[in-house]
C-alpha cells in the first residue's frame, strides 16, 4: 500500500473518523484535516445537554482534544474553509480566517461536510431583514450557534421562549430549556409531535412534555415571527388546523425544522448529487469525482432496505467516514447500509425507532405488504417493584412473515435503546418476526422476563398475523 496524502473537509463525525481510519489503516499516510471552525470532532448530539447543564463545560462536548488529534499524527487546520476542488489538480484551494488562501494538494479528498440548518420560509426569518442571534431568534447545528444560544440567555434572560419542531433537537432543546427554567410553547406543523414514530406514539411524547409545563401546539403553521422593537419581545403567528390564528409573544425563539445537505463544495466541483439532493457516492463512499470521497449528512445514505435514500444520523456519519477513510489510502471497505435506528430522551420518556413504518415500506417498492400490531408488555417481571410498560409496535410483511421495523415508547428506565438495538440486529440479519422468540437474551427479574418485552411483542405481531 503506496502512503498518500489524504484531505479530509470537515471536522465533525465522518471527517475524523475517515482522517482515524486513514492513520490507523496506514500510519505512514500523511492525513491533513479543514475544519471551517474552531471544534473539531465536537459532539453535534450534545448540545442540547450543554444548554440545559447536564454537560458542565462546553469544551467537555470534545470527543477528543486537540492534542489527542495531533497524537494520532494528522495535522488539523482549524478555522480555515475550503472554497473549491480542483479535481484535474487535485488540489483544494482554502482560505483563512485572515483572508489568506492557500493550495492544498491531496492523493485523496473525503467530503465530510455536513449538513446545514433548515430555514423555513417564515416572514421574520428570511431576506435581508430576517430576525437573527442579536434579537434573539435562532437556529441550532454547530458549536457557533450554542454559543450565541447562551449568549441570549444570558444577557436576555428569557422566561418564555417558543421551539418551532417537534422532531428530535426540537424536542430535545424543548427539555434543556424548560431545565433552565424558562417555559417553553413547542410548535409543530404536524398533527403530531416526533413525526418520526407513529402518531399513537408520538401521542405518548405530546403527554410528557405537557406533563414537565411544556404547551405542546401541533397541526400549526408559523407564518411570522417579528419583534416591535429590535431587541424586544418576539411575536410569534400561526394558523392551527381548523384555521384559528395563534399568537406568542416570547422572548426567545429556536427553530429546529431539520437540516439540509451542505453540498456546495463537491456540487462546485462537478460532483452528481441523488437523494434530497446529497452527495451521490458508492457503497465504497466514492462520488463520481474521481479520487473524492464523501461521507456523512453531505452524502446519501445506502439504507438496507429502502435502497438509496437521504438519512443523516450520527453514527451513519461514523460508520460512512471510516469506509471512506480505508478506501482513501487504498482499502476495499464497504458501507453495508443503515437502518434508521434511532433514539431520543424526553424528560422521562425514551422513543426509539428502527426499519420501516408502514408507509415507508409501502414507499420501498418491494412488494411487501405491511402489518403492523401494537402490546404493551412490562419492562421487567411485574412482581418486582418498578415494573413500567413499554410501548411497542412492530411491522412486518404480512405474507413472509419478514421483520421490517419496531418502534418503542417506555420510561428511561425501560433500556428502551438496547431494547431496540435487538430488534436493529434481527433487521440486520433478516430475520422474520417469529424468529425473535427463538433468541437467547439476558433474564432476572429485577430487569427482565423469561420472555422479554422485545420477544412478547413479537409474538403478538404472530398470533394477530392472519
């Protein structure tokens, strides 16, 4: 294997770990990172637990320190963008936050460069005039904008704010700032908060956040957020779904409406784009540039069993940069596809997610025909103090009998995420519903049952199968 001079662009999840795997897989490569700020290898995911004080310092959101990066012999260039690819070159050309700019030669070039925060077209929030930072209206995707979040919590001192989305930062930042005191109206413009589970489970979500003070508003559109005088209380309109007007007037705003792809690097550069328009790349993280890379939210997501789709997650970003790093020095790695396991924490209650809903696999095309049940079962042995139900739905194909997704609702301490993760690898591995019984997981009362809640479910999915 020749050594090479690898560049990675981006220095959130996908840009260190392909930069990690370059060095590991080859420690005679040389491997340069640029990272537009000043946080490399930062954990995006933590903010929310910075904002609301369960992360003391924001420095503790650091994977690694700088030093760690440097141990590891890459060279990090912080502060420093890169603005163009000269592919025929092979060359980035950078600029600094001084202005100086500066070319930089690669063997290989990984993209890593994110996503970017969603604006929604909002009167108050667009054209030259848009509300921002300053007046205390914000949007949430990197360590600048947790900064300028605390800064107007601290000279602002909210008491009120509204989080417009109800998805998983939104309901996330919901809880950190109603842990800091200030009363939060969460407003989502569909019918039902964490439109990412069903609507019978998000219900479950609706009812903790109601249950913490939070007034949940769903079925709304904002149509404007203005203040009367800059600085000043904001003024927060919408429309409800019967057609009713509604009006907040807050302190803070934060909206959190999803992201996009950032793919104007590699898109410049004459790369073909796929799915919601991210980066298209091979199983292998190749784009159609040749000797470039692309890894993480830029890039599209090779699902198990939707196909190619668009999917940012943090430890798909994880998994697709160390492929695309291996294969940058030479490798033959390849990206075997993601799931859409996920998870969040809302005040007490966990929701977790994996494979498909009945929708989406009618979407997949694959001829299957989707079944999905609903139980109840306990979290562990009711006898013992403590026992709590988690909320389960798993769907399958009604006539293979195929698992296809399971969606979980139950208490933090329910182990909802390692609950989740056994239906993730039963997904994984193709297995059918009826299969999850056969599995020999872990039992003791105080934790579990003979048959555990994962396997109870299933069953049910069985006997209601026709």
């Amino acid at each position: 294997m020749t050594s090479k001079h690898i560049v990675a662009i981006g220095g959130s999840d996908a840009g260190i770990s392909a930069a990690l795997r370059a060095r590991e897989v080859d420690p005679g490569s040389e491997v340069t990172v640029v990272v537009a700020d000043g946080y490399p290898n930062f954990s995006i995911c933590g903010i929310p637990y910075y904002v609301s004080g369960d992360v003391a310092h924001w420095t503790d959101l650091a994977h690694r320190t700088a030093d760690d990066l440097k141990a590891t012999g890459m060279e990090v260039r912080t502060n420093t963008r890169a603005t163009s690819i000269d592919v025929s070159g092979r060359r980035v050309a950078l600029r600094k936050r001084d202005g100086r700019t500066e070319l930089l030669s690669y063997d290989a070039l990984i993209v890593g460069t994110g996503a970017v925060s969603a604006r929604p077209p909002i009167t108050g929030l667009t054209g030259a005039d848009a509300l921002g930072p300053h007046d205390g209206v914000h949007l949430l995707h990197s360590m600048g904008d947790t900064f300028e979040i605390m800064r107007s919590i601290e000279e602002r001192r909210p008491s009120t704010a509204v989080v417009i989305g109800a998805g998983y930062i939104g309901l996330e930042m919901t809880e950190a700032l109603t842990a800091r005191g200030i009363a939060v109206t969460q407003i989502e413009a569909l019918p039902e908060v964490l439109p990412t589970v069903d609507p019978e489970l998000g219900a479950l979500v609706h009812d903790e956040l109601a249950a913490h003070g939070v007034e949940v508003i769903t079925g709304t559109t904002v149509a404007s957020v203005t203040a009367e005088n800059r600085g000043g209380p904001l003024l927060v309109k919408g429309t409800g779904p019967d057609g009713r007007p509604i009006a907040r007037t807050v302190d803070l705003v934060l909206v959190v409406v999803g992201v996009k792809p950032d793919t104007a690097l590699a898109v410049g550069a004459g790369a073909r784009t796929g799915a919601k328009g991210a980066i298209e790349v091979d199983t292998m993280m190749q784009t159609s540039l040749p000797d470039v890379f692309a890894a993480g939210d830029c890039a599209v997501t090779h699902h198990r069993l939707l196909g190619t789709t668009w999917l940012p997650l943090g430890t798909t970003a994880h998994k697709q940069g160390r492929v695309a790093g291996e294969n940058a020095v030479g490798g033959d790695r390849r990206f075997v596809g993601s799931l859409g396991t996920q998870v969040v924490k809302v005040f007490d209650l966990v929701a977790a997610r994996t494979g498909l809903r009945d929708a989406e696999v009618l979407a997949a095309g694959r001829g299957w025909t989707p079944m999905t049940s609903a139980s109840r079962p306990d979290d562990h042995k009711a006898y013992y103090p403590g026992a709590t139900p988690i909320h389960i739905r798993i769907t399958g194909d009604r006539r293979s009998g195929l698992l296809l997704g399971a969606q979980l609702v139950g208490r933090r301490s329910a182990e909802i995420s390692k609950r989740v993760d056994t239906y993730a690898t039963a997904l994984f591995h193709g297995m059918k519903v009826d299969a999850v019984s056969d599995l020999d997981l872990s039992y003791t009362p105080p934790l579990g049952s003979p048959w555990d809640a994962v396997q109870s479910a299933a069953q049910e999915w069985v006997r209601e199968q026709p």
